[in-house]
C-alpha cells in the first residue's frame, strides 16, 4: 500500500510530466509550515535551474492541471516557486478506511530475511546494574520491530562468561573454600549436583575479586605485587577454563548455571525476552577451524605473543591497529569469541544481518572484528553486520548513573525508584485498591523507563531523571498510556450498553481537529518503516507523542459518543483505530498497558 504522501506525490509527478518536465521534480514533503498547509512539493524551484525557467511559473502550469483534481482540497502557488497542499477530505478519510482493513496498517513488510540480534550482553557472576538496561530494552525494541515486518528474527544474550571475571570469581573461591573438591587434583568422584554457593554470594564475591586486583597510586610494593600476583592467578584460572581442565570447567559450570536462573527472572521483570541463551564461551569449538582458515589465507600473524590480522583500509582517516585473535599463549579475548561466534552464527542461521546493541564506546573492536570476519570469510560477504552503539543513562551531574552513596546502581532497585515514584502518583489520585495500585505501577513504571530511554536516539547519551520519566504530561510513558486507557474507557462505555456499531467505516472529517487526526493517523505507516530501516524505536515514541496530543485536542472538541448512528459508528471505528495504533505501537517499544489506571 502506499502513503498518502506518495499518492498526492503520484498526481503532481503526472502534471510535471505533462507540462513537459521530468516528473522527479514532483516529490511531495510533509509541510514545513503546518500553519500553511500540509504538505508541499519545492521541485519548481529546482526545476526553474534546468530548465531556465521563473519557478512560480513551472509551479503555475503545474498546478493549473491539478485545481480540479479530487485529491486536493487546496494547491495553491507560493512565490518563489513553492507548490502548498493539503488533501480533500475524502482521500483522507478513503486513505485511512484503507489502512484499518490492513492487518499492520500497511507496511510494506520484508520477509525472507533473516536477522540475529546481539542484545543484553551481561556479564556472568557481576549483578544486573543500570549499564545493562539500555542494551536489553533497545535491543528487546528492535527485535520485536524487525519481527513485525516478519524477518526471522533470533534474539541472543551472548553472555559474557569466557572472560577474565570467570578466572576472577575462581580465584577468590579458591581462597576462600581451598577445601572444595574443585581444587582437588586428585579427586576422582562426581562434582557436587548443588552449588556450594548462592547468587548473593556470587554478588559479593566478585566486587571483591576485582578489588584484589587493584591498587592505587601510593601503594607499598608489597601491595602491588600481592594484587598483580592474585590476576595473574586469574588470568591462569581463565585459561584453565578455556582448556576445560577438570575440577575448574565443572565449577564455572555452576557458576554459569546459577548465574543465569538468576538473569532469566531479571530479564523477564523487564519484559525482555531472548532466544538464544549462549555465551561467548559456546564459539570456543570453533577457534581452531577459524584460526586454521587464517592461516590458510596468510592473513594471520605473530605480534608481541599474540596472534593478530591486519584490518586497516587505505580510505581510514585514522590508524586502525590490527585485530588481536589470540592473546599470548593462545588465550581467547573478546574478539576472539566475537569472532568465533560469528563464524558460528554463519553456520548455524545463514543471517542477512546481525544487528549488535553495545555500549558506544566498543565501535573500534566492532569495527575491527567485523573487516577481520569478512577477511577471514568465516561470514559472507553481503552479510550486513551492524553496530548500534547506545550512549550512556547518565545521572543529574551527567556522569554515569550511580547510587546515592557513589555505588554502581543496581537494576533491581533502580525498578523499584520508578514503581515507588508512580505507585506515589497513583496514591494521589485515583480511587483503586492496594493490590491494583501495586500492579499498575509496575506496568506504568516500566513503561517510563522504557520510553524514556527508547525516546531518545540510541547513540545520544541521556539522563536519568525519574520525576520527568513518570510525569503524566509530556513525553513520557505514562502519558502514552493515559491516552490509551482513555480511548479504552471511551469504547468500554459505548460497548457496555450492547452497543454495535454497523459498518467500520470512518466519514469525512467535519471539525478541523477530525481532520488532523486523520491526517496524523495516515502517518503511521511511514513512521514504522523509518522505525524499521533506521533501527529507530524512537520514530515510534515519537509518533505515539504527536497522536496522543492530537487525540486528546480531538477528545476535549468532539463529543465522541453523540451523533447521528453513522457518525457514531464512524467515531467508534476511528477510536478503534487509534486503540489498534496505539497498542500495536507500545507493543514494539516493548512495554504494556493496565485495563485502567
Ligand atoms: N558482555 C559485554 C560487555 O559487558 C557486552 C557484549 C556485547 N556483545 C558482543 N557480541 N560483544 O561489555
């Protein structure tokens, strides 16, 4: 189906081409002065340059052929050259009947394609903290987005649990518990089938791993040399691990296993949703065969112990250094199994694309990983591989959101702030029952923090300002949701008195705001397809913004449930509509609505 813009678009191309000039000067636009018109074609002025002509005269002529036509209510000639539109009501209101028999209002869907999406990312054995929202929420977004125009989409954690923190968490088990058979070389029997320790322990444990590594600028030797001591013993756990030595494998096994029963609860709290489960550690079986294929190719080389492949271009404007595959004694790192999973992914999904959600400051090792993959071949060559860096949630003082005390803020309890500041709203307000109130300010509180970061362009950095986040008004979450309850409450009225409406059919506007909800509601085919080919859920917040502030303009005009039956029934249908719109829209940023609120 195409948009009203390129319908209206069709007919000024066809006059440009029969005043005798290329019809590509015919493009239609959203109006840039609303206060005008709604729409505008500015190729007469281009025009005017090729074909030596005064542009309101091209304009002129072009619009001399399209008085008449029924798809304009007004066309009209602005000097220099510009051509302003706006769209008869019927076209309008044919347009949007057009769209509501549409299963996704139109959209030009896009299957046969099949898209993996790299999100979450979290790390095994360190609690959720704020740092793992922003990639589990766009991430969730533009899953379900891409999803909608029906690619195949597979949604993977990589979990981080082939990295150093592993052999960190080993080691201060180790001084801890040197008693447990892990450590025993000699043990020959069954590992213990529960875990001799908990989630909060392994909260704790690693904070205090990671402390043991470092010291600061005046310390005694003795203090450096006892934490450069206690990483190298991790950095020999870590390579224990990757060689799947007996008694180390088994515990970090556990360690995996509790981590992740943990992870599945927290993820779910946020409506995120994944696929696949698997870690960097599961592209391990695939770093000989890749590191084989290097060699193969000559691409690959000693440097400094480690193993590296050259990734600059001749077109970089800065140095780009080779990308380290192995590090010295043949120890994966992060691009090793970045690496090895895309190799892995190739084979095991065929992908069109892999769209990875990481914090924007890890673009270099993205760039170097992808051009050494394709080098390498391990991933076809027209796979798109694309890196949607996000930004930082900052706090007031624009620094990376802590706690009050200065401590990294923890996923949990930044959930809880929201729900405790809407649940206090809700308080003020309304007339429900406790148990409703806990519940709604749940579904409102994700939905602040959700659209509050989806609002924004993924790559911005943005800060965390939970007041503005829950506010009713503006552009924010609960707003969105308010509308929709709003338009919930409208159809619940009318259908409680065994109302039916006869056709679902919307008339021509009458009133002015009428037709600026239409116009608005026309819009929404465009704003998910830029939301799809821009990776872009903030499109989606917008558009929601714009219709919510329209249709409440139109709620406080127009007596909705009064009327003749056709009118009634044409309110109805357009409310339905909007309901659809707005339910479908909130679907993608991943959040829901409560029946009231
Ligand atoms: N675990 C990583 C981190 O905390 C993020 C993983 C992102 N995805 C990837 N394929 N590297 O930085």
């Amino acid at each position: 189906m195409q948009s009203l813009m390129q319908l209206l678009q069709k007919c000024v191309e066809e006059s440009f081409e029969k005043c005798g000039y290329d019809k590509k000067y015919g493009k239609v636009i959203i109006s840039n002065r609303p206060d005008l018109c709604e729409f505008q074609c500015d190729g007469a002025l281009a025009a005017a340059k090729k074909y030596h002509k005064v542009p309101f005269i091209i304009a002129d002529e072009v619009v001399a052929n399209l008085k008449e036509t029924k798809e304009f209510e007004k066309i009209e000639v602005i000097k220099p050259g510009f051509i302003n539109i706006n769209v008869s009501k019927k076209t309008l209101s044919d347009y949007v009947n057009k769209m509501v028999k549409e299963t996704k209002f139109g959209i030009k869907i896009d299957p046969n394609k099949t898209v993996i999406i790299d999100y979450g990312g979290p790390n095994v054995a360190k609690p959720l903290h704020v740092g793992h929202l922003r990639p589990a929420i766009i991430g969730e977004s533009v899953k379900r987005i891409h999803n909608y125009f029906e690619n195949r989409t597979i949604g993977d954690i990589h979990l981080g649990d082939w990295g150093l923190q592993m052999g960190l968490v080993i080691e201060e088990m180790k001084y801890r518990n040197p008693e447990w058979v892990y450590f025993n070389e000699n043990y020959k029997g069954e590992y213990p089938e529960k875990a001799p320790f908990t989630v909060s322990d392994l909260e704790e444990i690693y904070p205090c791993a990671s402390a043991k590594t470092k010291y600061d600028e005046n310390a005694a030797e003795k203090e450096i040399e006892k934490a450069n001591a206690f990483k190298e013993a991790a950095r020999r756990n870590t390579a224990f691990l990757q060689e799947e030595r007996k008694g180390y494998y088994d515990l970090w096994k556990k360690i995996v296993e509790i981590s992740v029963e943990d992870l599945k609860q927290n993820y779910k709290k946020l409506d995120v949703d994944f696929d696949l489960w698997l870690g960097e550690s599961d592209s391990q079986k695939y770093v000989k065969t890749m590191i084989d294929k290097m060699k193969k190719l000559g691409i690959i080389y000693e440097s400094n112990g480690a193993m590296v492949v050259d990734v600059s271009e001749k077109t970089d404007k800065t140095e780009i250094n080779p990308c380290m595959v192995l590090k010295s004694g043949g120890v994966s790192c992060y691009q090793t199994t970045d690496l090895a999973t895309i190799m892995q992914r190739q084979l095991d999904y065929n992908p069109d694309s892999i769209i990875y959600v990481v914090d924007k400051r890890q673009e270099l090792h993205f760039l170097q990983v992808f051009r050494c993959s394709k080098k390498a071949q391990i991933i076809d060559q027209d796979v798109d591989l694309v890196f949607l860096g996000f930004g930082t949630m900052n706090g007031k003082d624009g620094k990376p959101f802590k706690t009050r005390n200065g401590g990294v803020m923890r996923l949990e309890n930044l959930i809880n702030e929201i729900n405790s500041k809407v649940y206090e709203k809700m308080n003020n307000t309304k007339k429900l029952s406790e148990e409703e109130k806990q519940k709604i300010s749940k579904i409102v509180g994700l939905a602040a923090l959700k659209y509050a970061d989806l609002s924004n362009q993924i790559s911005k950095d943005y800060i965390f300002d939970v007041d503005k986040f829950t506010a009713f008004e503006g552009k924010t979450g609960p707003y969105i949701l308010y509308t929709l309850v709003r338009i919930k409450a409208v159809l619940n009225k009318y259908y409680e008195n065994d109302n039916k409406i006869k056709d679902n059919i919307i008339l021509e506007p009458v009133e002015d705001i009428e037709k600026e909800l239409l116009l608005r509601i026309s819009k929404y085919k465009e704003a998910l397809e830029e939301s799809y080919i821009e990776n872009a859920p903030s499109k989606i917040c917008t558009y929601l913004y714009e219709l919510a502030n329209t249709f409440n303009s139109y709620y406080q005009k127009v007596k909705i449930l009064q009327g003749d039956k056709d009118r009634l029934d044409s309110n109805i249908s357009l409310l339905s509509l909007m309901k659809r719109i707005f339910e479908s829209g909130i679907y993608l940023l991943g959040f829901q609505a409560p029946e009231k609120m």
